[in-house]
C-alpha cells in the first residue's frame, strides 16, 4: 500500500494545485496543507524539436524523471491524472476536491476567488488586454482541467483577494473616471495568497504589532503596509509590474517608456519586455540573488549597481509607507530571498537604522518556533516568517466550497 496513501484516508479536502506557464505545466497535489505529491511538465529540445518531460516529487522530497516524453503540453491534463491514479493518491473512494488555478489578473471580478463558470472565460478573455503573458496560460489550464477532471469543481483564486479590503488607502489612478470604468483600472496589488497567509500567521504567533510592513521578497517583490492587521499600502497595482524591481521585471518606470516601447513594439511585447527581460536580469545578466551578491562581492560592477537598486527601491518603498502611516513598528521579511538572504536584510535595515531598526547578522529560521527575530539590542522587532501560498488558497477555496453547500 501507498504509505501517503494510507495517510490520506481520512482526508475531508483534496486538492490540486495548478501552475500553468507559457510552456509548462505543474500539478501539486495537497491533502490539506500539505503537498504529497507534485508533477512538472516542461518543454526541451530533442534533436531539434521540442518535446515534453515529466518529474515526479514526491512528499519524502524524492525526485524522478519519467521515462517518457510528448510532443504537445497538452497531454500533461490526461498524463497527470493517469499518474496520480496509479499511485493511489485519488480514485473513485477518494476523488478530487477542487482543482485551484491561481489568477494574476486586475479587475472588480478577479479580487474574488471564483467556482468557474461561463461568466469566469468571459472575463479572462477581458483581461488578456492588461495581462497578456499570464492570462492565455491561465485559460489553457482551466480549460483541460474541466475536460479532464469532470464533475470536480475548478476554482480561480485572486491573486489580490486578500489585498482588495475597505483597510487599502492607496487603490486608485489619478486618470480620468471613464477610462478607469471603461478597463476597470485600480491598484488590485499581487502577492494577495502570501499577504493572506501572513496576516493570519502573524496573528497565529502573536507577533501582530500596529504598524507593520511586510517585505515578500522572491523572484518577484513587493511591499505591503499593515496597519492593526489589515493592509493599508501596497506597492503593486494594476498588475505585479508596478512597484519593485524584481528577477525579470522593471518595476515602476516613467510610463512614457512603456507608451513608447508599446509603440515600437507592439504592446503585447513591450508588456513581455519590461515583465520577462528587465529587472535584475537586464541589469547584472542574472536573476538569481545568489550570482549577483556573489559577482558584487568580487568587484562586478553590473552585479553591484543591481543589488544596490534593488536594496534601495525595498528600503524606499518602506520609508514610503513608514511616512505614510506615521511610523512603523516592525518589519517582516517572507519568501525566498527575504527568508533566507542575510545580505538583502542587513542592508535593507543598514538603510533604516533612523527608524529604529537595527539588525543582527547571524540569525536563522528557527522551525520549532516557525519565526525568527533578527532585532538586535534595543531595535524594533525585525520577523522572518516563512510564507505558504498554497496554504492559503487551500483554506480559502475550502471555505468557499463550504459556502455553496
């Protein structure tokens, strides 16, 4: 017998997680909150032509290549079904939930989650004009996850649910009313599953101050300001580009740059340009944090200006809000390079020690407590908290599936 299997057996909730990408696909599988199984499907070239493969992850953390390969991604639906039945994670005694499909996508409809529906295409196809390199993915997924799973409910979450609360000061455009009504435009903001977790978290652990900010530092970065638990700011807008320099992104630019590279262009590609080929890619010909604090330490100068912009543009958008709120009285670092960069987090709070900020150098997660405060004598309390978006969307669309019952 399947030992995951037999752990599951008692298992109200199951859930399938899905991650569609230009020309890949991931499927994690959750019993609960925790992920027992994961599937990646990913292009490579094979003698010239693209194929597709598959590794498996198991819940020990075990890897395994298929010995076998597609010509088209569109099988990964079919294939991932066929492979989670033949391990014993879902059959006819215990099926399938909810198949939950992550929606980074602006809009009045898209900051709810939503059970799909004929309503929910028609407003995907809405929003392929602001989100041209998420949306067509997105629509692709839902689309095979209904053909292939029928009868289990497939569920978008909003990517900004948790952001889009009466608490926001900071959620419209200075634009004129009937262009805002026309593409209903705002500052949905992004990173919402990890601000949803965090708010949660912080209060889990008692670590819930008045004023905090929390940094979500990852392959893409944003900021957001909470005051009494609740966002008051946040640093991404209408879609994830504004705000932050992150891996692959310019952050916020003079928006005449965007007018003329959409001119030049093509709009779709300029989009694709300032999400896919900026950042700290196009500054320091790496995305990876790791390269770049190595290069800046050996004396590359490309290496240096990237990790200095982007410690000043993190340090900035806090002293903005700071000044916003009237002063804060912590800061929270989440996600893989704010959980686990101690060069990013010295200094970041080297930048913010008038604040009241002072860090130490030498602290670690430590799991037991599931946090770690890295203030030094006398500072503000400085929180590395790990995230866990997954378990936020869990929580949420299970509640929403209690709800139509």
């Amino acid at each position: 017998m399947n030992p995951i299997r037999s752990k599951m057996e008692n298992i109200t909730k199951i859930f399938l997680v899905l991650n569609s990408g230009s020309s890949s696909e991931k499927f994690s599988l959750y019993e609960g909150e925790d992920e027992v199984c994961s599937l990646y499907f990913e292009g490579i070239e094979e003698n010239g032509k693209k194929k597709f493969i598959c590794t498996i992850t198991r819940a020990d953390g075990s890897e395994e290549k298929l010995n076998k390969s597609w010509d088209t991604l569109d099988v990964a639906f079919a294939e991932a079904k066929a492979i989670f039945e033949k391990e014993g994670f879902i059959n006819a005694a215990h099926p399938l939930d909810g198949i939950l499909v992550r929606v980074v996508a602006a809009g009045e409809y898209f900051s709810k989650h939503h059970i799909v529906d004929d309503e929910t295409f028609k407003e995907l196809e809405k929003v392929q004009v602001t989100n041209p390199l998420h949306v067509p993915g997105t629509l692709r997924g839902i689309k095979n996850a209904k053909a292939t799973f029928e009868n289990v409910p497939v569920i978008v979450m909003s990517d900004s649910e948790a952001l889009t609360r009466d608490s926001r000061k900071d959620t419209k455009y200075a634009l004129p009313k009937e262009l805002v009504e026309e593409f209903d435009l705002g500052r949905w903001g992004a990173h919402g599953a990890s601000y949803g977790f965090m708010m949660d978290r912080l209060k889990e652990l008692d670590l819930l101050e008045k004023k905090m900010i929390v940094c979500h530092l990852g392959s893409g970065c944003s900021v957001t300001a909470l005051e009494d638990g609740m966002p008051a700011y946040t640093s991404m807008g209408e879609t994830p580009l504004e705000g932050l320099m992150s891996s692959t992104r310019t952050g916020s630019i003079d928006p005449t740059i965007g007018a003329l590279l959409g001119e030049k262009l093509g709009a779709a590609e300029a989009i694709k340009v300032m999400n896919k080929q900026s950042g700290l890619q196009a500054l320091a010909g790496s995305n990876d944090m790791r390269e770049i604090i190595a290069g800046a330490e050996e004396g590359n100068p490309d290496a240096a200006e990237a990790y200095n912009m982007f410690v000043d543009g993190v340090a900035g958008k806090i002293g903005e809000f700071a000044a916003k709120m009237g002063g804060i009285d912590a800061i929270v670092f989440t996600a893989t390079i704010g959980e686990r960069s101690i060069p990013i987090r010295s200094s970041v709070i080297a930048k913010l020690e008038f604040m009241g900020f002072k860090i130490k150098n030498d602290v670690k997660l430590d799991k037991s407590k599931g946090f770690a405060n890295a203030a030094d004598e006398g500072s503000k309390p400085i929180y590395i908290v790990p995230t866990n978006e997954a378990a936020y969307m869990i929580k949420a669309a299970g509640q929403l599936l209690d709800s139509t019952k």
